[in-house]
C-alpha cells in the first residue's frame, strides 16, 4: 500500500505554540468539554488595550452558544481552539465558512493524542485511536495507521494491515 | 489539439475614455475568442520600429463575451514604450497577437464582501469583476480613485450603474478617499482589493495592518510592470553571447531581442515562469514571486522585472 | 492506423484484457532515460507521435474504450461516492464536459457529434448509443449532472481543482481507476496536502514548484505528465477502497508468472485551466501492458530493466511493489545485453 511507513507526511498538521494577536479588538477562546491549563494562561495573558475578550465550553461546532459568539465576530478578531483533534478542525472549518481568513483561527495542540481514523475500505471514521493496527467499527477489518490527514474529515487515512497476506499482520504500535 | 497558442486579434474600436487612457476593442480573425474569468490579462505584442514591445493588460471586458476582448492602455511617458506605441501607432484596423488570458487575480469567491480599490487606470481588472458580482448578487463597494485631467474612464458610468456602491474620488477635484474610514466597521469576510500604483497598494496593506485585518484577506495586482533601470550588460554563458539591456528596456525584453525564447506569462514578477540561474553578478530582485531565501541565495531571477545590481551578470542560458 | 474500439473485455475476476500489437506500438512508454530520476517531467500537452499515437488528440481513445467505460459502470454501481462535487464545482464541471464533448466531436466524429445552437445542445455518442439534447449550464435538462455525465463516457479519472487562497482544492472529481488513492479521502485537500504521502518530493520542493507552475497555467495551454506504477493483474480500479480486496495479488507473483502477472501502469495526465471558472482539471488516464508484452519492444525491455534496477528504495516502497520488484528486475535483466 502506498501510504505504508509514512514519515513526515505533508498533510499531517503541525501545531505550533499558539501567540496572541496583539491587533485583534476581539479575543474569543472555545475549547471543547473543558478549558486546559494552557489555554487559561492564554486567557489570562490576554490583555486587550481596546478589544473585548470572551471565553466559552461547547459541544460542537453547531453549539448555539458558538454560533451567537460568532454572529458578532468582527474583521480582525481572532479565535483561539482547544480540543480533540476532531474539534478542532470542525469548528475551524465552521469559521472558516463564516468568513474567517486561516489566520485569525489559531489551534493549540490536540489535548489528546487520540485520532480518529479514515477506514478507506467502508469511509467509517472509528475514534478513540492510539496504537496501530486498530480494528474499524465500521468493517471489523484491522486498520493501519497513517499520518495522512484529512481536515475534511478530521480523521487519518488507514487502510486494512494484513490485505496482501492475511498471515502477516504487522506488530501493534503506538501513534503519536 | 484544444490548444491556443497566440491569437491574432484586429482593433475595431479605439476610445479616448479618459484624457491619458485609450480603450481598445479586439476581435479575433477567426472564430471565436475564449470566456475567461474575471481579472485575466492577456500580453499584447506590439511590433515597434526599434523593439518589440509585450505589454500585460487586464481584460475589461464581460467575461462571458466571447466576441470581442476590451483593454485600457494609460500612456506612460516615462515608461519604456508599450504604451506608447499603443497610443501613437495603433490604429482602427491595425492586427495585433495577444496572449490566451491568464488569471493572477481571480476574486475570492467565498468572501462575503467584496471592496475595491482602484487607482487611475487599475479599474479595468474591477470591470470584468462586476458583471459577475451583479449576476452572483455578492455584496461589494468600488472606491476609485483618479485625476480627471488624466484618468477617470468609465467614472459617470460606473457611478450611474452602481450608484452608492460606487465611490469616485477625483484628486483634481480635491475630492480624496480616507482609506481607514473604508476598511473600518467592515463586516466578517470582507476582502479587500486593489489595483493601482504602489502608493495605493501601500497605503491599503498598512491601513490591513495598523487595524488587524488578516492579511490574506488583502488582494493586490500592480499594473505597472518592469520599470526602468541602470544599463547593464549580460553574458548568456551556454550560448557564448553578450547583450545590452539598456536602462528603459528589461533583462527579459534584451532576451527576447536576440531571439533567446523564455516562457512568461504577466511581465510583472508574479507568475514565475521566466525564471533564470544566474552564475555571476549580484542581483537586484523587484519581484514578487521568489522567496527571500531564493532571492537570498542570488542563484536566480525574475528577469521580467529585475535587474543587474552592479553593472553585469552572467546567466546559465 | 486509428485503434477502433473492440469488444467488452474485463479489468476483474477472468481478467480478459489483452492488448493488440497495435495497442503495444502505441503504449506512452514513460521511462527518457536508463536511470530513474523523479522530476516533474510537464510538457506542453502537443499532438507528438503522428496518427495513431496516444498523444494525437487532446483526448486519446482507444481500443479499449467499451471495457473501461463498462469498468466504470460497475465500479460506480457498487461506490456511487467514486464521484464526488462540490456544490461550488458545477460552473468547472460543465467547462470540462464543453472542453472534453467538443474536443471528441473534432477529433473523433465517426463517433462523436456535436451540435450547438446557442445553449441548446445535442451530444451524440455512437460508440455508447447515447443521443442527449440538453441546455448548456443547466443541469436538470442533463440525465446526471455534467461530471458524472461525460465521465462515463471519457476513459481515465478525473479530478477538478479549484483555485484559491493561493493554492489549489481538489473539490470534485469522478476517480474509478486511480493508482492507490481514494477521492472520498482526498476530497477537499489543497495541492501540497493530496500530495502528502508522497515520497522525496516535499523537501526538494518540487510540489511547491508545481504547484505555482499550475497557478499560473493559462486558458488552452494544457499541460501534460506522465507517472506509473505496477499491478497485479490487468486490474483497472486499484483503488484505496478495494485494496482489501486487490493486495492479496501482490503475494501472488512468482518466477514463473511474473511476466504475465505484471503490467506497467502508465497515468497521462493533462492539466487544463477552465476559462471561466478558473479551475484547473486534471484527467488521468490510464493504460496497462504487460512485461510479457512490453519486453516485445527490446529497445523498453533494455530500459524497463535498467529503470527499475535502480529505483530508489523509498519509490519501491511507496509504489507497493516490494513484495515482487526483485522478481520484475530478474525477469526483464534476460533482455538487457548488458547482463
């Protein structure tokens, strides 16, 4: 298969140390379930000279509370993720469709190394991945892990361990 | 074979549309020319006594009409030519070849808003714009800027078409645009646009900046393409020649005059296509195309608009 | 001498796909050079090789036109999702049906014809018993919307990319017989990110390269390249979905049946920018010849041989042919003097 033993996989999101941006008259901060530690320092750091700043737990992407954050989201405001990987990328792609440009949409790294996995055999997204092979709960079949990712589906490419020799299924491993 | 190489268009039309701007209507020869999006210029060749001149051009016309390609050619004086042969040497019936249109400044569909900037001459990209903002029914605002003594085209028009959507600041009038009071209080999705002198192009990023508007939402084509220099000479060390570029021609045009073929496509250092290696010579790189580690490294250069920064360079051609 | 389409021939279970001698003559061999070099290799997309050759038309058919669109059919039967469009796609969807039907009405009208009066237009297929007549733009009047429509009657996969934010999306495409990737993936990606798994080319900067190259292609100059792989088997839709089903045969090769097994699977490309869209269409197309029946030219067998001896490990790997390239190297090294 030709996404075996990827390494450094051009698709895979790198996720930086996420600044402020100093020139933003709004600073809105959405973590999914609960706000981490690195975000509340972000939050607290926040000084805003003239802007406002505002800080929410949601659901999900169609959370009402998100929407009406972002109903007034101004020009130049900038909007700070935390979450699953999953959430991150949806909400982004959220934003993103209500017009906000790549830059004001800043994603603090994944708070967990949990993937969710792309199975090309049946399109099943299972979640909760951390080592590899991974059964799919779509199909059963036992799912290498790449790092081929999808923004669109928020999830990893993988694809069945053992198809050209049901006798050779690769050792397990974890994914980071 | 669906391809299109040059295409060889007849002038039907010529209008004085502004006191320094001529308007020229071309139709093909044969058959019909292509649709095109909005914003694509095409390169028009100009057979002059001395040099042949290739001038990028907007296109102003309705995208969808495939009869006839408008463009709009500000006579620059100071410049190296093109536009001047176009103004004083075209005339009604005379053959032209043109490019097949390219596009370097589509408009950002998704935006929710557009705003234009257009200084003088930089209206004609924003005229094929609008007949698909209308028909698209996106919102947007057209903020010109000219001086009617010399340009203005199409400013009674546009502002009767448009009526509030269309804002005309005639500097000859005292009339100005206070840019910051444009881009402030603009919704979520607006993008911005501008084409015009540097000056314009300048001003609007640094308004961007100043207010914390995300850069990618700031769209920009100079018209202006090479512009004069220092003479230099070049050694082309493949094929064992050296040529002149005199000070109001470029390196690609001197290329060009001796017959060395280099693709190309917007003479403006944003496309890339005519890179070159450069073996010797230090370089002085007005492009927009090559990233400061390229330009950096000195290996290479735009040479549709950059030039020698001492007196020679050596290419690998 | 035009190839003419033939009869209905298999891609799956019996395998009945051959090619005619005319068909190997006319195979677009893509190795220049004895040793293996990854480069970008586009070229402007200009009739080369004179009548008959694979690069005579803007779109080439061929012989086994009546098996690849039956292929198709049945891939599309069971995965309707092997064509996906974005809803912002279908202004670039109809450009590449009026690109591709007056392109085969031009160069095929023994089996194409097409008649415009204004937007009204009648499309005739006579290869496929097809006669339509629909309103241009207007996707109701056509029986599937413009992409899934002339995709099945166009050998090759398609994918169209959508230009903006200084990249290009790949937002819509009809992909039934790609070398190892899935549309449904893929769907939505910029340029560099469908390019991710790709070995070696992300550090040399050669999808950055090709990436602005494309930016900036301009209205009828298409472009073209030529990439390649080896399958098992004549086996058309190697794609990612029905790998678990295809992998099995890359543990199947042998000595003895390499020749016959193998098959060097070329992808012409060509990239064309839609004039009023903006978007840029790739299709791909794709031809399968045997080693059995390639080596029958010995000036290919002498550098298929040297080609693949000095492939890199990573193209090996990323190919997926490691569990038979050293089969392919022996079997073709007997026609190669230099052994």
């Amino acid at each position: 298969m030709q996404t075996e033993q990827l390494n450094g996989v051009a698709s895979k999101p790198a996720y930086g140390p996420v600044e402020l941006n100093p020139k933003s008259s709004f600073h809105l901060f959405v973590a999914e379930q609960l706000l981490p530690k690195a975000m509340e320092c972000l939050y607290d750091a926040c000084q805003p000279n003239e802007g406002r700043k505002e800080k929410a737990v949601v659901e999900d992407a169609s959370d009402p509370e998100l929407r009406n954050l972002l109903a007034t989201f101004p020009l130049n405001g900038t909007l700070y993720l935390a979450g699953t990987e999953p959430f991150l990328w949806r909400v982004a792609s959220h934003a993103r469709a209500l017009g906000l440009c790549p830059e004001q949409i800043r994603l603090m790294a994944p708070v967990t190394r949990e993937r969710h996995l792309f199975c090309c055999h049946c399109h099943t997204i299972t979640e909760g991945v951390t080592y590899s092979p991974y059964a799919c709960s779509g199909c059963g079949a036992m799912l290498e892990v790449t790092d081929h990712f999808s923004r669109l589906h928020g999830a990893y490419f993988s694809f069945q361990a053992n198809a050209e020799d049901s006798a050779d299924m690769p050792e397990q491993r974890e994914v980071n | 074979m669906s391809t299109i190489d040059q295409i060889d268009v007849k002038v039907v039309a010529i209008e004085q549309v502004a006191p320094m701007i001529k308007a020229f209507t071309l139709e093909p020869l044969k058959g019909e020319l292509t649709p095109f999006s909005a914003g694509a210029h095409v390169v028009v060749e100009m057979d002059g006594s001395e040099q042949r001149y290739r001038n990028a051009y907007s296109l102003m016309s309705d995208p969808n009409d495939n009869r006839q390609y408008q463009i709009a050619v500000r006579l620059q004086e100071t410049s190296r030519g093109g536009s001047i042969y176009m103004h004083d040497q075209v005339a009604l019936g005379d053959e032209l070849k043109i490019s097949p249109p390219a596009n370097l400044f589509a408009p950002a569909w998704r935006a929710k808003k557009h705003i234009l900037f257009a200084g003088g001459v930089g209206i004609t990209p924003f005229l094929s714009y609008l007949p698909l903002f209308k028909q698209r029914e996106v919102e947007f605002e057209l903020h010109y800027l000219f001086r009617s003594h010399q340009t203005g085209a199409y400013s009674a028009e546009l502002a009767a078409e448009f009526g509030d959507q269309c804002c005309c600041y005639d500097a000859d009038q005292g009339k100005r645009c206070d840019i910051a009071e444009v881009m402030s209080g603009q919704p979520l999705g607006t993008h911005f646009y501008i084409c015009g002198p540097e000056s314009l192009i300048e001003a609007v990023r640094a308004t961007a900046e100043e207010m914390g508007i995300p850069a990618s939402a700031i769209h920009w084509e100079e018209f202006a393409g090479a512009k004069p220099g220092l003479p230099f000479k070049v050694e082309l060390s493949r094929q064992g020649i050296e040529l002149d570029v005199a000070a109001d021609s470029s390196l690609l045009e001197a290329l060009e005059g001796a017959e060395v073929d280099i693709p190309n496509l917007c003479r403006a250092g944003v496309c890339g296509q005519c890179v070159c290696n450069v073996t010797e010579g230090e370089v002085e790189h007005r492009d927009s195309y090559l990233s400061d580690t390229e330009k950096q490294s000195g290996q290479v250069i735009m040479p549709c608009v950059s030039r020698a920064a001492g007196g020679r360079l050596v290419l690998d051609i | 001498m035009r190839v003419a389409p033939k009869e209905i021939q298999s891609f799956r279970d019996d395998f009945t796909y051959t090619n005619s001698a005319a068909a190997i003559e006319r195979f677009p061999f893509p190795f220049p050079e004895d040793e293996y070099r990854y480069s970008v290799n586009i070229e402007a997309h200009q009739p080369k090789g004179g009548e008959g050759s694979a690069f005579e038309h803007y779109i080439d058919i061929d012989e086994h036109y009546l098996s690849e669109m039956a292929e198709r059919e049945l891939v599309l039967k069971d995965m309707p999702n092997r064509c996906l469009v974005m809803e912002h796609m279908d202004l670039a969807c109809w450009e590449m049906l009026e690109r591709y039907m007056v392109s085969l009405a031009e160069d095929y009208p023994e089996h194409f014809t097409l008649t415009r009066d204004g937007d009204s237009w009648r499309w005739e297929n006579k290869l496929l018993h097809i006669d339509d007549h629909f309103t241009f733009g207007d996707s109701a009047t056509l029986p599937r919307p413009p992409l899934d429509y002339i995709g099945r009657q166009v050998q090759g996969d398609f994918a169209l990319m959508d230009q903006r934010e200084g990249n290009l999306f790949m937002d819509a495409g009809m992909v039934t017989c790609p070398a190892d990737w899935s549309l449904a993936f893929d769907a939505g990606m910029s340029f560099d990110e469908w390019h991710g798994p790709v070995p070696m080319v992300h550090n040399e900067g050669i999808i950055d390269r090709a990436r602005k190259y494309l930016m900036a292609l301009p209205v009828g100059q298409p472009v073209r390249r030529l990439n390649w792989t080896l399958t098992v088997n004549a086996r058309m839709d190697t794609s990612s979905e029905t790998y678990n089903e295809w992998g099995h045969e890359r543990a199947s090769i042998t000595p003895e049946n390499v020749g016959e097994k193998i098959y060097l699977r070329v992808e012409v490309q060509v990239l064309d920018r839609m004039p009023r869209s903006n978007a840029v269409t790739i299709s791909i197309r794709t031809y399968l010849l045997s080693l059995e029946d390639l080596v029958t030219n010995k000036a290919w067998a002498v550098r298929m041989h040297r080609t693949m001896k000095t492939l890199p490990e990573a193209l090996i790997h990323y190919k997926g042919l490691t569990r038979f390239h050293g089969m392919v190297v022996d079997y073709l090294a007997q026609f190669d003097p230099a052994n």
